[in-house]
C-alpha cells in the first residue's frame, strides 16, 4: 500500500515528488518508458530560472531526479497500462505490476502532435522528425523546413539555424501565435525565412526527404520546394488516453482540473501539461507539481491516512 503514487517525470511529477518526499510521504513515481518529459527533446533551456548561462533539457531532468532520489524518491521505469478510480485504494497497473495507493498526481504531459500525411509517417526518421535537438545535428549545413507558429516552432527554427545552411518556416496563417520575444529571435536570424498562408500536402521522397509539395490557403495555389529535411512542430497532444472512462476530459484530452491541482475525485490530483494547455512551460509545470504535492499532504492528513 503507497501513501502516494505520482505517475509522469516531467518537471511536474518530478517537482511534487521532491516536495512530497520531503514532506514525508515516501512517493513512488512511475516514470514512463519515455521519461523525463518533453524536456529530453530541448537543448537550450534559458527561462528555467536558477541557471544563468542556461541548461540542457536532459541536464535539466536528469538534476531534478537525482534531487527527487537524494530524499529517497523510488521510481518504476514501465508505462501505466490502466487505472481504477472507483475502489479504494486507487489501483494502478503498469506492465508487470498492479499497484495500490491513498492519493495519485497524475503527470504525464503531452506529445508533439503530427501533420497526418502518409508521407510524413513514412518518412519520419528519414528527414520528417519533431524534434531539432535530436534531429538536428544530421542537417548541418543543409535546408530545411519548420512547420508551425507557436513557441513549439519558434524554438526549433532558433535551434536548427545554429546549424542549418537555412531555415524556412511554413506556417497556415499570416501571422505567428509564439511569445513576442521568440518571434523576435526568430527574425533576427538572417538564415530563417517564412512561407505564410501555407501548408504542407505532401512531403517528397523515397528513401529520404527530398522536398514538399506546397499549398497556399488563400489562392489553392500548388507549389514544389526542394528541402533536406521537415521539422513538424504544430503542437502537442495530452498523454491522457489511459484516463478515458475514469476521470472528466475536455474535448481536446486534456485532464478537467478543478481548485488548481484537483480533480473531482477526492485524493486524485494533477500537474503540468495534461491539464496545462496555455502556458506549457517547465517552470509553470514545475510550480503546478509543488502545489499539487502540498495538496496530497492536506488531503491525507484530513482523511487521517497519516504523513
């Protein structure tokens, strides 16, 4: 029987976890195969405040849980297969276990989402990847394209002209959604252009990208582009398909929060991106796993499970 169970390792389930522990509650974390969060797909990581110089995403994670470990955090590096809110103790089955618990903080953030071309999944790892920080290095010197106009895309388009002969970012409207400060990065750099009105229809190749098929959203207008590799970074998906039928989703997926970090079932609480649609950032998925942390302790404490 756990007091708790924080399920994710992003910022946010790290976070609670090393509040949690802390403050004496002896959480278990189930990891995820992929742990550590979306920050294992970033490189520079300027706005995570207490760094100066900067940090690398997987630095960053890999400090925040060997912090979580040093108060003795214990961690399960599977994937939660299921859960079961409706009996007491909460249930929850990852691969090869079935676990109990009095309080969870469900943590499991979001996915990069996909344009849904054909071409695309065929040819992901062949040029087509979400992700500059790991992608990135194999298009030095080359062309390449950045789908998208969120911080998602102003992000990637900043990393890959470090390394990219040019950058060229499509994007469906006229104008960018990304934080001001971004766009202006972006457009300072003097290898990054920007195709507007536009999307992609198809990317081209067999054996690896050689170009995309272009269509202006105004006119129809249908064009060809040569270019060595696709970058799709369009926005993200809430990795909350494990909660449908046992917790209240909105109608993009994301976890319904109620009072900050609770959910409507008692002793179910929730942290960072699966709830977070707007501002997605490590700092405020951090601070949101803190309060959802301080919150299971009150929660025990009142239903007298002890701390």
């Amino acid at each position: 029987m756990e007091k708790l169970i924080i399920i994710g390792s992003g910022p946010a389930g790290l976070t609670a976890a090393i509040y949690a522990a802390r403050g004496g509650l002896n959480p278990l974390v189930v990891s995820g195969r992929e742990a550590g969060g979306q920050l294992m797909l970033t490189t520079d990581v300027d706005d995570y405040p207490g760094f100066e110089e900067g940090i690398q995403g997987p630095d960053l994670m890999v400090k925040m849980r060997k912090q979580a470990e040093r108060f003795a955090t214990r961690f399960i590096n599977e994937d939660v297969v299921s859960v079961d809110f409706s009996r007491r103790p909460f249930v929850v089955k990852t691969e090869s276990l079935i676990l109990n618990s009095n309080s969870l903080i469900l943590s499991t953030g979001a996915s990069a989402m996909w344009l849904g071309l054909a071409s695309e999944q065929r040819l992901i790892g062949k040029g087509v990847s979400s992700c500059a920080v790991c992608d990135g290095f194999f298009f030095k010197d080359k062309n390449v394209i950045v789908v998208g106009g969120g911080d998602s895309a102003m992000r990637e388009a900043a990393y890959l002209s470090k390394l990219c002969k040019k950058v060229t970012v499509v994007h469906r409207r006229d104008k960018l959604r990304a934080q001001v400060a971004l766009q202006e990065l972006v457009k300072s750099k003097k290898n990054v252009d920007f195709i507007w009105n536009s999307v992609i229809e198809e990317i081209l190749g067999q054996e690896k990208v050689s170009g995309v098929k272009l269509k202006n959203t105004q006119t129809g207008e249908i064009s060809q582009m040569q270019i060595d590799g696709v970058f799709i970074a369009i926005g993200h998906k809430p990795n909350t398909d494990f909660l449908k039928g046992q917790l209240d989703l909105d109608e993009k997926g994301y976890v319904v929060v109620e009072n900050e970090t609770h959910t409507k079932i008692p002793g179910v609480f929730v942290a960072g991106d699966m709830a977070d649609y707007h501002y997605r950032q490590a700092v405020t998925a951090a601070g949101m796993g803190c309060k959802s942390a301080m919150d299971v302790e009150e929660y025990l404490e009142n239903q007298k499970f002890g701390v």
